[in-house]
C-alpha cells in the first residue's frame, strides 16, 4: 500500500496576522491582480465591506489572514449554497 503524499510546504499563512500581496496570491493560488481586484471589491457580507480586508504600512500593503480564511469560507459556502 502506498504510503499518501505529504504536502511539505510550509504554509504562507501560518502564524501571521497579515501578509503582503504576493504571500496571499501564493496562498490562495490566483495573480496578484486577482488579490488587488479583491481589495478593492465590495463584499456586503464580509467583515470589512470588501472581499479582503487591507491596510497599509508605511508604503507595503498588508492583507489580515482572517479575511482570507473568511474570504474562502464565503467561496465554500456559495457552491454549497448551488
């Protein structure tokens, strides 16, 4: 019997409270211009009011990881929901 097929990245969220653009891209498996796309969209159903919810430091911006987990659930819920 095949031994299954452990995954031995680490994971880009682990840990963090929030993230640059290119960490949540990785993570969720989309282009950067999906996530800045999502930062920008209007979600009447999330936390923040917006798809993921950003703010800068300094001149980085930084996306908080409760909204991308949120954000995932939200997309998990709606093909439940079909």
């Amino acid at each position: 019997m095949a031994e299954p097929v452990t995954d031995l990245r680490p994971d880009p969220l682990e840990g963090r409270l929030a993230v640059a653009p290119a960490v949540a891209a990785h993570a969720l498996g989309v282009s950067i211009s999906q996530i800045y796309r999502l930062m920008d969209k209007v979600a009447p159903t999330a936390p923040g009011g917006f798809e993921l919810e950003s703010y800068n430091e300094g001149r980085a911006r930084r996306i908080t990881t409760r909204s991308i987990l949120a954000y995932i659930e939200r997309r998990v819920g709606e093909r439940s929901a079909a």
